[in-house]
C-alpha cells in the first residue's frame, strides 16, 4: 500500500468528463445524489460534463449495461454506477475499465467486486444490520416477532443489510427477537402495501415490520395506519425523512434510518474524479479530503473481500425529536 | 313514370388496372322490381356498392330523387333509405337474432327494449316465411338463416331501396320462392327492388325490368316482357350459350367406389346409406338445414361420423381428418369460398397450389415455383379464370372467378371422389355450363361426383341418382327417370303425398 | 344439472361458472391457512381489489371491440401523479372538481389512444404498446425526478379509500370498494341494455358486417377507448388516494394484470363477448389468489408467481371446456327442438 | 407484358415497406455517422448488436408466430427461465454441456405446453402465453431464489463476451446463421407457405387438409426452444444469473417484429421486415445513447416509430380485410 499522504487535497480545474448513471431515473433519492455531484462538480470546475444519464425502470438492468458500454465507447472519465444489475454488470464494467473509463459505484454496488474500482458506502452493511436490529429491538421493547418487507429478491444491498441484520440479531441481546419472515414488495407501493397487510394477516402476533427500502417503509407505514394497526404492529427500516414523516408522529414508524443522498451524491463524485484524473490510485489505504466532506480513506471492503470501499456514514435514525427537521 | 328515386348518370370505376365499370348509367324508380344480370366480373357487385356508398365512383354522378349525391358511406346510404342485402350474408355471431335485425336502427330511444324487439323480430321473420328462434344467437345460423335475418334487417328499417346481390344464391326452392314473394310484396309498396341474380328463370317470375350489363358495361334495359332467355343469355356473355341443363348420359360404370352405411352424426344427421360407382354423379337435394353440407363434412373427415361404416374402393375406411381422406382420393369444395374455401388476400397461385403443396416442393422442402405458375397459367386457361395475372388476389376476384379458384384447387389434387358443396353458387350461366361440362368429363375419366345442390334444375342436369334429404334424414334416393323437380320438393318437404303435389 | 345449466344464456352461464372456481379456491385456501374464513379476508380483498376492478373494466370495454388497452398501467400512474400535483399545487380544490380532472386526465390519453386506433386505423395492440413506453415516458420527463408523497396530500383524500360506509357484521363496506363495484355494475347494466353499448358487442363480434350495417365504428370504437381511459383515469385517483406515494414506477404492470383479469373473468380477448362483471370476478380471483398465496405456509414466498401463473392457466382451461360442453348441450337441446316441430307439424 | 422502366421498378421498390424501411436505416445510419465519431467503429457496430442480440434472435422466430395470427408474451419469462436453470444446474454441479442440453429441452418443453393449451385446449396463445410469463418466470425465481449465480466456465463466458470469428462474437454468427436458415424456412419452404396461410384463414388451411394444430405446436416448441438458446446467450453474456433475467424482453421483441411489417393479425410480413426494423431499432438506439439522451426518451421515440410504422405505409389492406383476418385466426 502506498504511504497515506496526510489528508490530500484534489486539484480542481482538470477536464474529465464523466457520467452519474442511477437505477433508472424518476427516483427522488437519485435525483439527491445528482444534485450532490452537481455540486461538487461545480466545486472543482470541471470543465467536463457531468452527464445525468439512466434506464428506464422497466429496463433497468439492459439499461445499465447498455450505459456502460455506451460510456466506454465515448471514452468517458468515470462512470458512477448505482448497480442494479448485480453481477451482469461485471463483463460490461470490466471492458470500460479496460477502455480507461474508472468504475465508481455508490449507493448499491457490485457483489463481486469485478470491474469496480471503488465503492462508495452510505455506510457500513454491517452496521446497518446492527442498527436495524436495535431499532427492532427498541421498538419491540426486546422481544417479540418481526417481518422484514425487502424490495426484490434481486436487490443485492437489500440482500446483504438483511443479511446483515440476521448476523447481528444472532447476538443474545437481542435473543427474543424472531424473525418470522422475509417478503418482497418488488419496490412498488401496491405490491408491498398488500404484502405488508398479508404479513399482519398471517403472524397475528407480528409486532415489527422491517423495510429496507424507501417505497416498502412507506407502503407498510401507510397500510398499518389505514387498517388502524399502528398500535400492534410497527413500521421501521430504511426511509425518507419527508415521506415518513407523519407516520412517525403519529408512532406507526417511530423509528428508522436513512442517510442523505446528496452527500453521497457529492463523495461519489469527489473520487470518481480524484480515479479519472489520476490524481488518486485507488489504492487501499488511499486518503483523500472530499471538499465540505473531510477527509475520507479507501479501505478493504469488509462485506466483499478483495473490494474495496469508501465508508460515507454514520447515517441518521430519525425519531419524532428530529424527523421534524430534516422533512424540511 | 313517376320521377325516379335513385340513378346513376355515366359511372365508372376503376380498381388499379381492372376497370370494374365503365360508362354506366341506370335509371330506377319507386315500385318497380329491376333486375341486373351479367356474367361474373361484369360489375354487377361494384355497381351496388357504389350505390351504397362502399365505393366511390371514379367518374360520373350517383343522384337521389333527381338532386345528385355523394354517398360517403353505408350510413350514408342508410339516411337516404338506400339497404343493401350482400352475395355474402354477414352476421354478429355473438348477439342474437333479434338484436342482429335491430343493431342499426335508427332512433328508437337509447335504451333497447327487449321484448318489443323481439315481438317485432319475429314479425319480420314470419314476413319472410322462415322459422327461426330470435332468442338464439346468431354464430349457430345457417347460410339461409343468416340470410333471412339480413333481409329482416333491411325490412327493419323503412327502405326506399331495397338491393339484393344474389340473395337466393344460397337459398333453396322453396326459400327462394318466399323471397321473391317479398321482394315483389315490398315493390308494391313502392319500394324500388334491385334484384341480382344468376338464375335467369326466376328473373322473369320476379323482374319487371331487366338491365343486362357485361365486362362492366351497360347493354340493354328491357321491361321483361320484351325479352327473353335466349336474348339475355346472347347479351350477357356476348355469345350463344348450348341448352346447359339437359342431361347428359350416365358414365356409370360397375365398380363401386364409395358405399356408405348407416352413416350417423349424433344430433346431426343418421342413417345415411347410398353406394357411389366411378363415373356416377350422385345429387343431393334438400332444403337448407337438411344437413347435405354435414354429411359431406362427415365424409372429408372434417366433422368425423359417430356411427356408420364407410367402404372407399373396397376397403374399409375411417375417416377422422382430411388429410386422411385426400390421401385416399377424396376431395370437398366447400360451400363458403370466403370462409372456408380461399385465403382471400393470397395469391390465385397460392391459392391452386394450396390443396396439393406437397407436389410442389423439391426433396429439401423447397417450393418449385416454375411448377406452381405453370400450374396456375394451365388452370386460369382450363377454367377461363378472369384476372389480370395469377399473383392477383383472390379477394379482388369477382364472386364466380373465386369460385373456379377454389376448383382448381381440388382439381389439381386429381383425385377420384369429388364432393362439390353447391358447386355453382353466385355463378353466371355460362361459368355454369363450364362447371358442369367439368364435373362431367371428371365423371367421364372415371371419378365419382357428389354433387350437393339446393339448385333444382342443378340437381336433375347432374344428377344420375338423387339422394334427397330432410333435418338430416336420408329420405330417398331416386333414380334419374323417375325424379323431378315436384317429386324432390315433396320430399324435401316431407309431403311424400305425390298426388297432391304434383297436381 | 348440465341440463338445467343449459337453459341460461352464456353470458349468466359463464358468471356461474366463475363464482364455482371462486367458491372452490377459497374453501381450498381456507383448509390451508389457519383463521382464514373471515371478514378480514373479505375487507383485504375488497378494498386491494377496487382498483384493479376500474382497470379491468375499462380494458373490457375496449377489449369487446376487439381491441386491447397495453397503456393503462402508464395512464394510471400518470393520472395519479398528475392528480397528486394538482392536489398538492392547490390543496382546498373540490373533491369533485379533482375527481373529474382525473377522468378527464385519463380520458384524453383514452381519446389519444382511440384517435389512433379508430380514425387512423392502426392496430389497437400496437397503439397502445406505444403508448405505453410513451405516456410512461412522459410522465418521468414531467416527474422530472420528484415523487407525491402522502404529506402533500390533504386528509379527506388519504382517508376516504377506507371510510366503512356501512358494515355487516366483519364485513366492512369500504369507500373505494363500494364506489368501483357500483361503477362496475352500472357500466354492466350499460352494456346490457343501452343501444349504442350493444354497437361495441357487434363490433367485436364481425367489423366487416358493422360497417355494412352502417354503425359507425369509428365513433363506436373512439367511445370505448375514451371511457376506458376516463374509467383508468378514475383508478388513477384511487391509486394516488389509497398508496399516497406515487413515483414513476407507479402502475407498472396493470396493463397485463388487467388483461388477464379480463380474461379470467370469461371476456372474449377477440372481442364481441364477455362482460364487466365477469371482469371484476376475475380481477377478484386473481387478487384473491395473489393474496392468499402469500399467507399458505406450503409455498415459499419464490413459488407465488409459478403458482399463479399455474392457476390463472387452469381457471381459464376450465372455463373454456366447461363453456363448450355446454354450448354443445344446448346445441343438442336445440337439434331435438327442431326434430320436435318438425314431427308434430 | 412490357418490362417496366428500371427506375420506375426502383420506385416501385422504394414503395414497399421494406424498401421504406432501407430508406429510414439509410437515414438514421448517415445521421449517426455524421453526430458521433465513435459510431462507425468496429468496436461499436459489435457492440450495436451484442447489447441486445437475445433479443432479435429471439425477434426472428417471433416473426414467424405472429405471421401464423398467434403471439408468445412468454418468450422473456422463458429466457429468465433458461438463464436460471442453468445457473442453478450448473450450482448443482451438473456439467455445462450437459446443462445446456437440459436447458434447451427445458424450453422445447415450455413451448410444448403453450403449444398444448393453445392447440388441444384451444385458448388463444394471448392468454396461455400470458400466463405462461408469469409462470415461466416464477420457476425461475423458484430456481435462482434471492441469489445471484455467477463464475461460469471461462469458455461459457468467453462464448457471450469475446470474439469467435475475428472480433465477431459466436452470439452474432448465430444470429446470422438461424437468419438465413429461418429466412429460407419462411420465404421458400412447404413450411413457410403453411404458416402464411393458417395465418391467413386457419379454417380454409384445415379444410386443405393441412394439420393447423401440429404445425401451431412446432411453431411454439420453436419459440421455447431459440428463447431458451437466447436465454443461455445472455447468461454467457452477462456472466451471471439472476430471477429478473430478460424481465420485460417480450414487449421490445414484438415491438421489432411489428415494426417491421408484419400484421399483427397474421398471414403477411416477412423476415426481411423484421430484419430492417431490428437494425433500425438498434441503430437509433445506439445512436441516441451515444448523444447521451437518457432511457425513457429513447423508448419515447420507439413507441413514436412504432405508430409510424403502421401510418406510412398506409396503403393495401383495409380494416374490414384485417378484421376478418383477426376473426378467423381467432376462432
Ligand atoms: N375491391 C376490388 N379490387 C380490385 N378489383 C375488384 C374489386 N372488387 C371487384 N373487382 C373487380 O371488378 C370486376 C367486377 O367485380 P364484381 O364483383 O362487381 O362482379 P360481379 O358482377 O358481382 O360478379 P359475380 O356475379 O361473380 O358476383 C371484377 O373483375 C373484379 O375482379
Ligand atoms: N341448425 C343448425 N345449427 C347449427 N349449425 C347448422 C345448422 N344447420 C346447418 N348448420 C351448419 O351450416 C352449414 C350448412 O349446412 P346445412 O345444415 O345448411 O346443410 P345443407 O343441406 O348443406 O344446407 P346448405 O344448402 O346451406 O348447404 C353446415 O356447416 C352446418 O354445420
Ligand atoms: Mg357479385
Ligand atoms: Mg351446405
């Protein structure tokens, strides 16, 4: 590894254009992220472009890869990939590193970690899992049966924070918590308000519902409230601070966690174009000041050995006391 | 005469190269029964349609009660009280009788009153002198009934004039008589009644004036009592046409061809026994309904015998699909050329090469397409098949050249039992004699011919023994010198009291 | 039992029938589920079904004129988001006024659809796949990124889909369950017995014999498009007031559900037969067994769709056999009918 | 018969749809050429294709289910299907070569049963396909679960993602070759002439002694079978599998087969068509993406073509002729 040189400052003014590719368009939380690297692409007076470009939700995952080829072929800088296309991305990723296009991903990343230069973390998998299972363990007052609602079988953070949270919740503390079930809404507000009710029907002693996904939360929150069973079973996972919050006021989800996209928006783009232009190596051990942000170092990824990662965090849990403000 | 109520004034159409009508011109007026001939192709369809507003004229004027007009549509049409009755029925499948003769009434309210439609249903259908549940939905009808309920339709509403293309081409004697009745019936309400037909004989039972036209063509207007067969005929086809209804000898040879036992469809049609000899025309007479159209279905293997044996050449034979019974010999021309006949927007070649595709193609599969035109340009020559080429399609055809294709079709297959399932329906005389000249020489080389007919005249030109039907029962068969047209109808009936009849 | 089936006209015939398969799914569920014969079932399925019902209808209607409607599930997801704008931008709007907006919303897309099918004469199944990829994409050009939330939206419009107009012992009446059933079965009593509704029966059954009639199809046709879209747009604003949360995603899919629920519901895809009701069982049986898949411990939450898709399958198998036995029947019935005049007379 | 002046015949070319539609790739390729220096590279015109050769393989025998007046929606399930059965039998550590067999008959089998319900039961392939998609892609997802299966043989792997011939991957050869073959299939053969006229009146097909049901069952076991063979492709592609392999493919299918020409209703088209519409379609997809207009626009202006492709040609057939047509496929 090379010697940490003391919080390096990027070099602003370098041309490099390069392209901020989300799940597919249309998402609030994506066009966040945009607006974080808008910022920080202002920020270094890049010359370049910064181009907004995604899918289709229908056609995401072809979308994706498409992208990617298309942006190898353009000979772009870097591409900052939110994968929603799991390791289908890998050839494509792969030919546009070979193309000299840097692969950044962020938000969701690729599980094997091939033809990915780095990873920008929201936060640690492993301690989302741990956060979820103490805001579970809160909620349930330590012991009773909970749900998860995830988005679809195929989203691979999802998949690895429940992973996550079922390692954690093999801890003794929280040894009543039972988790009965795992089910999928495909991200889709009827789909997973009808599992959510399907859950309540099938475990009359339900008491939690864990969502990891902004739509699932929402649709489950809504669901209990309209069914008047916010008092029996409770809503918590990941979420928006603006979509949530009445359902935390009135205690459906009195607990859940989120971090801010524009921020993640606004690293992303501060090493994909350290990587593009050249001025970081992406080697582990790396260190590097991302403008407002501070300093931040790449490390190993502990979730996917031989990736590695940058780890944004902490992430906020939002409760009555400051769901308030950060709806604003 | 009073001032006329619907005239073309020097019309023309054209469709691409084929000049469908040229020049026409046509007078009619309140009251009168006017009847239009012409082989097929002559135009006779196309003119209708120009005066329903299905085609637009290329040339020349279309006026109502002497104001001229342009009728953009049927609805059109409608408005101006002009109906039309097509050469093929066309029905809703899905509704039922009843709402079928009602579906574009005009006014009436916007909700539809049931029981006064039906009531007003079975009135019309009375008038027309069929029976036939309203209530039943219409996919079931026969041709006829289909029919029937179309000319209900157009009685429905108050029509000034009334077009029938062909109405009783599928019809029987008996049917055919009823219609006539009406249409003279609404004449004389002063109704102005085109009336197309092939069969010249009821022309003069029908007809107060007569229009003949040819290759789209006016040639002569006449009051029907200043002509006759002859002269029609001479004009129509622009030449002299033989006596084609005297029958010519049998070519019946011993060897038993077909012999059918007891041949029963449950709830269809039973107990249907005959033997066929090679070079034998066996008739089937019946009124529609009588179930002849099944019976052959049965024997193509289409609609498979639930009971009855079937001896083909000699040997037994079970027939469950026509593949089975082309391999063996047998050939069925369908009644419904459009449904069931020809793929109406493929080629005429396609069309003949349909039946016999397999001699077509080479051992990889590959269709020899020399061979196929060769095929086709024989057939167009053989049947004087009218078109422009053999790619045309057989949709742009006039009703009896799609006929000739459909021979063809099974012509080329050569096979020895031929089933023709109303043969000449919608076809002029002279394709008539053409078709029976060639059902004769396919006797004549030895095939069999069963010929299904509801054409009496047809029936006893053909047949050398009648096999007469009735609600799917086999009544009798007669032999050639003891059948005529009142013995058959008696039968047919169910009258089987000759005396009666026959007086 | 055949016999006296037989005596029905089709159309009650096929309704029967899918009430049978309906009985006999829920009793199969309720020996597998525990506490599953309730009115809590009954509640679930009612108010979940409201929506899809409205589709469905609207997809019939277009489907009797031998026609389909792929766009439905962009047309509702962009009324409701559009809806949701509306709302948000002016929150003391009338409900009426909002409610009208999204019928109309819907039907200017249902109009855009039928202008194209009926006067222009393109294929209704390319139109609307076009439509389809189309509208979706407008409405993420006009989302441009935000998505309605259910804070933006006023109380009375989150809450009405569940106001219990009346109840009968479990079973609670719901606002929206209520609103689409009586919708569904005035647009049935419609197609029953007004004339210009029978035109898009005798449309679908044989266009060719229409125009020789003089019905004037294209308007005939440009109506079912036009209510079936006002009729998605109406589903759109329940969507918005049930789910409050809209993004681009939103009726993703309705249109093969609703299709499906057509068929199901015993509507001819080839137009010229079948009716709503029929639909809103088949959107009923759909949902009902989409639902209690989730809760039958036998299957894992991985087998729903395989099973689904199973069930949907054999349910329309055995309606179409059962159909034809029947229709033989009275065919038979009817023979011996004739047979009867025949030999009397 | 005088011979028409070779200008007037060129006309008369042009005039077809085909011909339009050589005009239109004409157009759109000289646009592309002319907005995006990358256009034009070799590396690009592989790619073009690579990014969606599943897909208009799969288009070519689409084609000829819809000139029979039938439809398959179930083609992309069954692509998904066959990605994830191989994953799956290749996690059991079953041989690939093996697993390609199954997987293939797998999809022989898939159609086979559309094949069954649409003949011997006789419900229209719209519903039977429609339940199949949903089906086909739940054993899949029965298979594969919340997993993602990857680290196939590198020759599996190589097969979807290097060159075979040169730089030209083995999926394209493929391609071409079932292009050929099939286009012969349909435009010369028995078989070809068949499928015309079932699509065309299967009832005056029936009466020429012509088996309708055997010849719509091989036409759907076709289907299964090339979806199958496209599904492995993607596999090889991709190099990993998951339950939402191919989700939604059927729809861009059909959109290229209708684009080019053929009837929605059956019994006209020809594979030509398909193949103009295809180039077309992925010559301006490749050419918007390289002028970086984002995803939904792009599917946008196909929706836009799509209704074009109908509009222009506006010529021969009536709306009375395609409703019979429609009716008579459908009885
Ligand atoms: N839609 C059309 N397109 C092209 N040609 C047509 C069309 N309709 C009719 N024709 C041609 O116009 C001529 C007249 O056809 P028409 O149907 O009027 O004859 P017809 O007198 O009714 O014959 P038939 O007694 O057999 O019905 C024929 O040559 C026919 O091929
Ligand atoms: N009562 C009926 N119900 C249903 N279908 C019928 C009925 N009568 C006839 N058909 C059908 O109509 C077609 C015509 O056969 P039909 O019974 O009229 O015998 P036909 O004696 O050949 O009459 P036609 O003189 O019209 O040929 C056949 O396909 C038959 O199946
Ligand atoms: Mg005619
Ligand atoms: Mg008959």
């Amino acid at each position: 590894a090379v010697p940490a040189a003391a919080d390096m400052m990027l070099e602003g003014g370098q041309e490099v254009d390069m392209v901020l590719l989300p799940k597919f368009l249309g998402i609030l939380v994506f066009d966040q992220a945009n607006e974080g690297a808008q910022e920080a692409h202002a920020e270094l007076e890049n010359p370049g472009e910064l181009l907004f470009v995604g899918p289709t939700p229908e056609n995401s995952v072809a979308g994706q890869i498409e992208i990617m080829t298309t942006s190898a072929t353009q000979g772009q800088g870097a591409v900052m990939l939110s994968n929603n296309a799991g390791d289908q991305i890998v050839p494509s990723a792969q030919a546009a590193q070979e193309a000299g296009t840097r692969v950044v991903t962020w938000d969701s990343p690729i599980p094997s970690g091939d033809g990915e230069d780095v990873f920008v973390a929201q936060v640690d998998f492993g301690s989302i899992g741990v956060v979820m299972a103490d805001m579970a363990h809160s909620i349930l007052g330590g012991s009773g049966q909970m749900a998860v609602l995830s988005a679809t079988p195929d989203a691979a953070n999802q998949n690895a924070w429940i992973a996550a949270m079922e390692e954690a919740l093999e801890d003794d503390k929280y040894a009543d918590i039972e988790l009965v079930d795992i089910v999928y809404g495909d991200d889709q507000a009827e789909v997973s308000y009808n599992r959510a009710l399907a859950l309540v029907d099938q475990y009359p002693d339900l008491g939690l519902i864990m969502s990891p996904t902004t739509v699932g939360i929402q649709a489950s929150a809504k669901a209990m409230q309209d069914e008047g069973l916010c008092d029996q079973v409770r809503v918590s996972g990941l979420g928006l601070p603006a979509e949530m919050l009445s359902y935390t006021l009135n205690g459906c989800a009195p607990e859940f966690a989120l971090w801010d996209f524009r921020d993640l928006g606004y690293l992303t783009y501060y090493t994909a174009y350290g990587l593009a232009t050249g001025q970081l190596s992406g080697e582990i051990g790396e260190t590097f000041t991302a403008g407002r942000m501070g300093e931040y170092t790449i490390e190993e990824d502990p979730g996917r050995e031989g990736a590695s990662r940058i780890l944004m965090g902490p992430f906020t849990v939002y409760t009555a006391d400051n769901v308030e403000a950060a709806a604003q | 005469m009073t001032q006329p109520v619907l005239s073309l004034d020097h019309v023309s159409k054209r469709f691409g190269s084929t000049l469908a009508l040229s020049d026409m011109s046509l007078v009619l007026f309140p009251g009168e029964v006017h009847a239009i001939v012409g082989e097929n192709g002559a135009g006779k369809s196309t003119m209708i349609k120009i005066m329903t507003g299905i085609h637009q004229p290329s040339e020349g004027t279309v006026s109502v009660d002497d104001t001229v007009r342009t009728i953009s549509g049927s609805q059109t049409a409608r408005e101006l009280g002009i109906a039309a009755i097509y050469q093929e029925p066309m029905v809703f499948p899905d509704l039922d009788v009843a709402e079928n003769i009602f579906i574009s009434q005009v006014g009436g309210g916007w909700l539809q009153n049931k029981a006064k439609q039906r009531r007003e249903a079975s009135a019309l259908i009375e008038r027309i002198g069929m029976d036939l549940d309203v209530d039943r939905a219409a996919s079931g009808l026969t041709l006829a009934e289909q029919q029937a309920v179309e000319i209900a339709r157009a009685l429905s509403q108050d029509v000034r004039v009334l077009i029938m293309d062909e109405p009783t081409a599928s019809l029987s004697a008996h049917e055919a008589e009823q219609l006539r009745r009406i249409a003279r019936q609404l004449a004389a309400d002063g109704v102005a009644v085109v009336y197309i037909s092939h069969r010249l004989e009821e022309i003069f039972e029908v007809a107060d004036r007569v229009t003949v036209i040819r290759d789209g063509e006016h040639i002569s207007t006449r009051l029907i009592t200043e002509t006759d067969t002859d002269t029609m005929i001479a004009e129509m086809v622009g030449r002299e046409v033989g006596n084609y209804f005297a029958k010519a000898k049998s070519h019946a040879r011993d060897e038993v061809i077909l012999s059918v036992g007891g041949l029963t469809l449950d709830g269809v049609f039973e107990n249907i026994d005959f033997e066929l000899r090679r070079g034998e025309v066996l008739a089937m007479a019946g009124l529609i309904g009588a179930r002849r159209t099944d019976v052959a279905l049965a024997l193509f293997g289409i609609h498979p015998a639930t009971s009855g044996t079937v001896a083909y050449k000699g040997e037994p034979l079970k027939i469950t699909s026509p593949k089975q019974a082309m391999d063996a010999g047998i050939a069925y021309v369908s009644e419904d050329r459009r449904k069931l006949g020809l793929a109406m927007p493929m080629a005429i070649r396609a069309n003949i090469s349909l039946a016999t595709l397999g001699d077509f193609l080479s051992k990889i599969g590959l269709i020899n397409r020399e061979k196929e035109r060769a095929t086709a340009h024989q057939f167009r020559q053989r049947l004087n098949i009218r078109t422009p080429d053999i790619e045309t399609e057989v949709g742009m055809l006039s009703g009896g050249n799609q006929q000739k294709v459909m021979l063809a079709k099974w012509l080329n297959m050569q096979p020895d039992l031929l089933i023709f399932d109303e043969p000449t329906r919608g076809i002029d005389v002279g394709a008539k004699a053409e078709v029976h000249d060639l059902i004769r020489d396919f006797v004549k080389q030895g095939g069999a011919a069963i010929v299904i007919s509801s054409d009496l005249p047809e029936v006893l030109a053909m047949g050398d023994r009648i096999l007469v039907m009735r609600e799917g029962e086999q009544m009798a068969i007669l032999d050639h010198e003891e059948a005529n047209q009142e013995r058959i109808m008696a039968l047919a009936t169910g009258q089987d009291d000759l005396g009666r009849v026959a007086a | 039992m055949m016999r006296a089936l037989s005596n029905l006209n089709p159309q009650t015939l096929r309704i029967i029938a899918l009430l049978l398969v309906l009985a006999l799914v829920i009793l199969f569920f309720s020996t597998q589920i525990s506490n599953y014969l309730n009115g809590r079932l009954f509640n679930r399925i009612s108010s979940s079904v409201a929506i899809m019902a409205l589709i469905a209808t609207a997809q019939t209607l277009v489907i009797l004129t031998r026609n389909i409607d792929l766009s439905v599930g962009s047309v509702v997801g962009f009324t409701a988001f559009a809806t949701g704008s509306l709302i948000a931008a002016m929150p003391d709007l009338h409900p009426l006024l909002l409610v009208s907006f999204s019928m109309l919303f819907g039907a200017c897309f249902g109009a855009f659809n039928g202008f194209f099918v009926a006067y222009a004469r393109v294929p209704a199944i390319i139109v609307t796949l076009a439509t389809m990829a189309l509208f979706r994409s407008l409405l993420v050009e006009f989302a441009d990124g935000k998505s309605i939330t259910s804070s933006q939206l006023p109380q009375w419009l989150t809450s009405f889909p569940n106001t219990r107009l009346f109840e009968l012992g479990q079973f609670q009446f719901r606002a929206s369950f209520v609103i689409a059933v009586v919708i569904v079965i005035a647009v049935h009593i419609a197609l029953q017995r007004l004339r210009v509704a029978r035109k898009l029966y005798a449309i679908g059954s044989n266009p060719e014999a229409a125009e020789m009639a003089g019905i004037n199809q294209k308007l005939t046709v440009f109506f079912a498009f036009v209510c079936a879209g006002a009729l998605t747009g109406l589903a759109g604003f329940m969507f918005l007031a049930r789910f409050g949360n809209i993004t681009v995603v939103a009726g993703l899919g309705f249109e093969l559900k609703s299709v499906a629920a057509a068929v199901v519901g015993g509507v001819n895809i080839f137009g010229g037969s079948g009716t709503v009701f029929g639909a809103l069982i088949g959107a009923v049986l759909v949902d009902l067994i989409e639902t209690s898949l989730v809760r039958w411990q036998l299957v894992s939450e991985f087998w729903r769709e395989a099973v689904l898709g199973t069930l949907i399958l054999t349910a329309v198998a055995l309606d179409a056999v059962v159909m034809r036995r029947l229709v033989a029947l009275r065919a038979a019935k009817h023979h011996e009918k004739r047979e009867k005049e025949v030999t009397h007379g | 018969m005088d011979k028409p002046s070779p200008l007037a015949s060129m006309w008369a070319k042009v005039q077809t749809w085909e011909g339009f539609l050589v005009c239109a790739l004409i157009f759109i390729v000289l646009m592309n050429t002319a907005l995006s220096p990358q256009f034009m590279t070799l590396g690009n015109q592989i790619n073009l294709f690579q990014l969606s050769i599943e897909k208009i393989i799969v288009a070519l025998v689409m084609t000829f289910v819809i000139i029979n007046a039938e439809i398959d929606l179930s083609v992309g399930s069954m692509m998904g299907l066959a990605a994830c059965a191989f994953g799956y039998l290749f996690q059991m550590g079953v041989d690939p070569v093996l697993a390609i067999a199954i997987v293939l008959l797998i999809g022989a089998a898939g159609g086979a049963l559309n094949g069954f319900f649409i003949t011997t039961i006789g419900l229209p392939s719209l519903v039977v396909t429609l339940a199949t998609l949903i089906g086909f892609r739940g054993l899949a997802r029965v298979l594969v679960e919340d997993r993602g299966i990857t680290d196939f043989p590198d020759w599996f792997d190589a097969l979807g993602q290097q060159g075979w011939l040169g730089p030209v991957p083995f999926a394209l050869i493929a391609f071409g070759v079932l292009f050929v073959c099939l286009y012969v299939l349909l435009q010369r053969t028995g078989f070809g002439r068949k499928t015309y006229v079932i699509g065309t009146n299967r009832d005056v097909a029936a009466f020429a002694g012509i088996d309708t049901n055997k010849h719509k069952m091989i036409l759907f076991i076709m289907s299964g079978l090339v979806s199958a063979f496209a599904g492995l492709l993607y596999a090889a592609r991709v190099g990993a599998v998951r339950g939402d392999v191919a989700l939604g493919f059927e729809l861009d299918i059909i959109t290229m087969v209708l684009l080019g020409g053929v009837s929605i209703f059956g019994g006209s088209g020809t594979l030509l068509g398909t193949l103009l519409a295809i180039l077309i379609v992925l010559n301006l997809r490749n050419g918007m993406a390289l002028l970086n207009i984002t995803g939904h626009i792009q599917t946008g202006v196909i929706g836009i073509l799509l209704i074009a492709s109908v509009l222009l040609p506006r010529v021969d057939v009536s709306t009375l002729l395609r409703g019979k047509k429609q009716q008579e496929s459908g009885s």
